[in-house]
DNA sequence: GATCGATGTGACGCGATTGTGACGGGATTG
DNA sequence: CAATCCCGTCACAATCGCGTCACATCGATC
C-alpha cells in the first residue's frame, strides 16, 4: 500500500498515527525546524504555516528544500488571509501552492487526494535516465543498456536515491535516512552491504560500476 | 451493422427505440439500480447523472462496473456544472470520461460518435499484440506464440487487465478493483492464486512466465 | 613495506512474503 | 438433477530479503 507522507507545522500535525483512507496510508507529522520527526518512503505534502511562532514560514520552507530527503515534498503554504502580497512571496520562496487557512484534519486530505490526482496525471510514468542507465518508477524496473537489471526491493530503493543525487556524496547516514531506515536504528556497517549487493546485481546484468567509494565518506553515483 | 448500447439514467433513454444514423444502429436504453433492461451485443456507452434521486451517480457507476456483462462500458458521468471536485471523485470512481449537462438526444450521439472514432483509432479493445502473446478481445481468445491459452473466464479478465496495463505495478488492491471485485470484499491473498493459476495456464501452452512478481507490493506484465 | 583503520564480501538465520495443493460451496451445463 | 466447472479460502511449504557478523582485502601514511 502507498504511503503518503503529510507534513504539518502545527498541532494537526502532532499525531504519529497512521490513517487510511482509499486504500492509501497517510501519516501526519510534525514539522518542526530541523525536519520531520519521521520518514516513511513515498510522496511528501507539506502545510507550512505562513505564520510560526519561532521560525518564519519562509525559513521552514528553505529548510526542506534543503534537506535531499525533503527536497521533492510538495510545499503548501498555509495562510491566515488572503493577502496578495503574501500569496506572491510564499510563491517564490519555493512554495508550489498556497491556501488560506485554517485547516482541518479532513480539508488537509482532501487538498492532498486532489492534488495527488493531478500530480499522478502528470507524471504517470517517471523515468530516470542516467547514461546507461534507466529507471522505470512505474515498472519499478531498472535496466542497463536496455538489459533489465533484477534488483531486490532494497536495492532498488538504494539505486533510486542514488540516481535521485547523482555526483553527490552520500554518507551512509544519508543513505539510511534516504531510504527511511531511521527505525529501527541501523548499523552503518549494513550500508556497504547494501553497496556491495547493488553493485553486484548491477553487474550480472552486464553493468559498470557506477558507484564510487569515497573513503571515510560515503558513496558517490558519477554520471558523465 | 454494428449496434451501439446508450445507456441513461434520465428520461433520455425512456424510448427502447433504435435510431439509425450514419450507418450504425443505435439503442437508448433506461438505466436503473438494476442495470440495463436489454443489451445487445455491441459496444455500451453509458450516460449517468451525477446526481440521481434514487442512487448517486457514484454508486450506479460501481455497480455497472461490477456486473460482468456491462463492465467494459465506457462511462460518461454527466455533471450539473463543472466543479472539479466532483469531476475527482468521478473519474476516481471508474467513469472513463465526464461532461457537464443537462444532455440533448443529439448531444449524446455526437458525444458517443466523437468518442468512438477516437477509440476506432487507438483500435484497444479488439486484440492486443504484446510480444509473444496476443489477445483478441472479441473471440475471448489469448495466444502464446499462436498457440491458444485455454483461460478460465477469471483468467482471461486477469490477463486482460495486465495487458492493458503493461510495465507497470499492479497492487493486488488494483487487480481486484480492475476484474471489478469490489463486492463481495476478497481476500488479498485470493490475487496471489489468480496468479498462480493464470501462470499455469500459460506455461500449459507453453508459454514463458511474463508476470513478475514484486515482493510487498504486487505483479508487474513485463513488456519489452 | 609495515601498520592500522576503512571497506568488501561470503555465510548465516530469522521473519516476512509468496506459491500452491486441497477443499467445498455455488454456478453452469447437458 | 447429476455431473462438471469455477473460484474463493485456507493451511502449509517454499522462497526470499536483509541485517549482522567474521574475516579478507585495501589503501593511506610514515
């Protein structure tokens, strides 16, 4: 079943709960200023009041747009009127959307089904092509020069993350935290396994090695 | 001559006459909670209301759906005016199309006239060729490679569906709602021995195994 | 090239997921 | 109305996935 991730910034968000609804499970989470409590892999919406007592809309905004495993969270920014010049501003901080407030739990979902609904027209089939490499989002299908590649679940969520930043660093917490293994605590020694496993699958289809260790660091996936 | 069932769930359909135009027989027909009254052999397009006195224009949708004989209708959900709430809720209901009314006699017939040649041109219900299998539609018959697959009736709805939705995840929720399932609720598990089943049935043709399986999540019709 | 921390990898075992034979009730057929 | 077929469910077997460990290997530094 998919999982939605709901983001929030004030009390709606304070429930951990899990909610089904449509045959989708959603999660309501807290949004504080160093993130999200919790990650469940899968599509993020995010309410972000415009007004916080501690920190600006606009900074929480920023923050998830900075943070790899957020950055993809579809940012609506919560008003309490509907003031022109705020709808603008949010806008341009990175918000994908506006609506004024306040909300409930129930107007949050609603937002979020229509949304999503739209969003699945759009992007029915999303695909990753990296040099030799495709990835298909639909099929959950990876392929190397055309010749598919048979990853296992884990592997092929690791591959995904990797091809989501490609020619970047990633520290094996970032690799934890990106396939959202926060729970329960992972060893960091597991993630070479995990490496070691996804280089070795990608190689029985034929392929290179497109993972790079970077000693004491992490792992890079180079493109180009 | 080919005949093509309207179906409407307004005063529309009250005439069981036919109606000749362009070369094809036309029948409007009354839709009610129970169905159609009479049904030729032909394709079916019907018209409901989205809001019915009796029954939500929801509820007749499902139902069409979960009736065999009228379950690969094309739905056109009628609207009172264009709020894009319920244009959602429609389409995610299984309504293949919506317009907004109130409908003319001649409104309908153009609406189904454009409709077809559209669907004339994608040419999808008749027979698909997908790699070594082939299904044609119209004699309920499947083959691997030209030689016949005997599927049970579950079978071929099943097979059916995977074709028309090829590289692509199918959660066993999605199987059940597609074979139109819904009532009585199955058992999940109950996909995994469609499947199991299915797969025999092409492997006694002598056929490969084109259904993969994606652990926690569901089947995939591999294509390409 | 010796040393030592970091990385690669085969093996293991548990828990979860899937495959499948058997059964029985209901529909269908002749 | 008997014989057959179809299909949903169940229970058990088979398979799979993955985190961990232990040991092999590597590579930077002196």
């Amino acid at each position: 079943m998919d999982v939605v991730n709901i983001f929030l910034t004030n009390e709606l968000g304070e429930s951990l709960e899990d909610f089904v609804h449509d045959h989708r499970r959603f999660t309501f989470d807290r949004l504080g200023p160093e993130g999200p409590r919790r990650l469940v892999e899968g599509p993020m919406w995010a309410f972000i009041d415009w007004v916080l007592p501690d920190l600006a809309g606009l900074e929480m905004c920023r923050r998830l747009r900075a943070d790899p495993r957020t950055a993809d969270a579809h940012v609506t920014m919560v008003l309490e009127e509907d003031d022109p010049e705020d709808r603008r501003r949010a806008l341009r901080a990175g918000a994908d959307d506006y609506v004024v407030g306040p909300l409930t739990r129930t107007a949050v979902l609603d937002r979020v089904l229509a949304l999503q609904s739209r969003a699945s027209e759009r992007s029915a089939t999303r695909r990753f092509e990296l040099g030799a490499l495709t990835i298909d989002m639909a099929a959950l299908q990876a392929r190397w020069d055309g010749e598919p590649i048979v990853l296992r679940p884990n592997e092929f969520r690791l591959l995904r993350f990797f091809a989501e930043n490609p020619n970047r660093v990633l520290t094996r917490d970032d690799l934890i935290n990106g396939l959202g293994k926060r729970e329960p605590p992972i060893d960091e020694r597991t993630v070479d396994v995990w490496i070691g496993r996804l280089r070795r699958s990608i190689k029985a289809a034929g392929g290179g090695n497109p993972l790079r260790t970077v000693r004491s660091l992490g792992y890079v996936f180079d493109l180009g």
